[in-house]
C-alpha cells in the first residue's frame, strides 16, 4: 500500500466535487481556462503507465482519426506531469490516434493529480463512457485495491455499483491476455467474460474460440460452462463439486438442500444420497 490516508477516507465524493457533478471531462475543462490549453510535443506524451495493457478498439481509433483529420480536435487531451514528460489522463483514443497520424503536437490540459487522484479520475471517466472498456476500469480498480487498501465496498459506492460487481470485475483480469485483448478491443462482451471466468485458461481459449465461431450469446454461452463443469466433475470423480449445497441443523436433524447444475450431476449424486440413507436418517427436499 502507498499511502495510509486515501481520498475516499475523507469524503466519498472529494474528488468528483473538485470538478462539480455534470459530465466528468466537460467538468475539467469548463474549470480549466483557455490560455491552459497547451500545444504539446507528441513524443513528449506517453500512454497512460496504468492502463498500457489495455488495447483499444480499432473502430474507435478509426473513427478518431477520421475526426481529427476532418475538423482537429473537438477537446483537449487530459495529461499530468510524469517523470520529467506528460501522461495521457483521460483522452487515450484521441492520443493513440494522434499517434497513428504522426501529428508533430496535439492540444492538451495539464492538470495537477497525484498517482491516487490519477487513478480515480481515469476510474470515474470510464464509468460515465456509454461504452465503456471493462478492461481499463478493472485494471483501475485492482490497482486502487493493491496500492492503496480500497475495499470493494468504497469502489462500489463511488462507482454506485454492488460489491459483486466489483468483484466481478476484479475476476476477469485471471483470464489469459489475449482473451483481455478481445475484452479490451470490444470482440467480446463483459457478460461473456464472467460467465467464462470459471474455466481453466486452457479451456477459456478454447470457449472463446466457440463463442466467436458460433456467435453464442451470454446465455448460451454460461449453459455451456455449466455443462462443462458438471463433465468436469464426472472425469474427476468428484460430483460433490457440481453440488451448490446449504447445510441446516434443525431438532438434530440434518437438513441438506441441494441444487443441481443439470440432470446428470442430480442422478450421479443421488446415488450417492442413497447410499448414505441407509446409515442414517435424512430427509432430503
């Protein structure tokens, strides 16, 4: 951990006060006067050192060039100072296609951030895209966790998501880096993405290869899991895995409710049951 006293200790909306409650990047910009919009050299802006991983979607690098090359730039980037150059803070499509197009200077607005403050930035811009990259906003949060002790609960809060689905997020950086690639470049959605989560590497290249061949939907594709997990478990000998199960002790008896993933797992671990009826008493719903 970097550093004991984290922003969102003080007050969960601290930083997004700084730049009132509209749009986040029009926010910035209306606060920053216009002799702070710098034409800086492009080689001496680097991508962002957090998010680097995280390709983006040719369509919208193209897409910003082709607005770029037509009109300029409709906003400035969003850079901080960072060892001794400028780091992209919010506008990385813009700046990667500003590099694909070997603009000499781009237009930009420096602000002042720390590495936390960077980060909470960039982690409340993504939210508020209408498509956002779920790679970059995991990355974020997992650094937020590992650098600076947040809890899954203050990321919700400032992200007004569940706990879950911060842990759904964090879940989905396990999978191998070219699947994180597809995640990143929009070749496959979030909803594919977790219900994967559960599979070996191996077997999620070789789920994600079926899934683009056959254009399986989420639904589809968790069936899919489901099924594989309970042949899984049938290789394995090893049933009980298969088995969501809730325990209850009521007037010494046991009490075992249990939930199937298919039709197989249920008869394969019934036998079993049947087995254990004959040495003690159950009741079984």
């Amino acid at each position: 951990m970097k550093n004991d006293t984290k922003i969102l200790k003080n007050s969960l909306k601290n930083l997004v006060n700084r730049f009132g409650r509209e749009d986040f990047v029009s926010a910035i910009l209306k606060n920053s006067p216009k002799e702070d919009i710098k034409n800086i050299t492009l080689k001496d802006i680097s991508d962002n050192h957090y998010l680097k991983k995280a390709k983006l979607d040719d369509v919208k690098v193209t897409q910003a060039k082709k607005i770029i090359k037509e009109g300029g730039f409709f906003d400035p980037i969003i850079v901080r100072a960072y060892q001794g150059k400028y780091e992209v803070v919010i506008g990385r499509v813009k700046y990667i296609a500003a590099k694909e197009l070997k603009l000499e200077t781009i237009p930009v607005v420096v602000i002042q951030l720390s590495e936390e403050e960077s980060l909470l930035c960039m982690l409340k811009e993504i939210s508020e895209r209408k498509t956002m990259n779920i790679y970059e906003l995991s990355l974020i949060c997992s650094h937020l966790k590992k650098d600076y002790d947040y809890k899954n609960k203050e990321l919700a809060d400032f992200l007004n998501q569940s706990s879950s689905q911060i842990s759904n997020l964090l879940q989905i950086l396990s999978l191998p880096e070219e699947v994180l690639a597809d995640i990143s470049m929009n070749r496959l959605s979030y909803g594919h993405a977790k219900a994967i989560c559960r599979l070996s590497p191996e077997e999620v290249i070789e789920m994600v290869k079926k899934i683009q061949e056959e254009h399986l939907s989420v639904r589809q594709t968790e069936a899919l899991v489901r099924k594989e997990k309970g042949v899984l478990d049938e290789n394995n000998k090893n049933n009980e895995d298969s088995i969501s199960n809730e325990k209850l002790s009521i007037n010494n008896e046991l009490v075992i409710k249990l939930r199937f993933v298919d039709g197989k797992a249920k008869k394969d671990a019934m036998k079993k049951l049947n087995r254990l009826i004959k040495k003690a008493k159950c009741v079984i719903e």
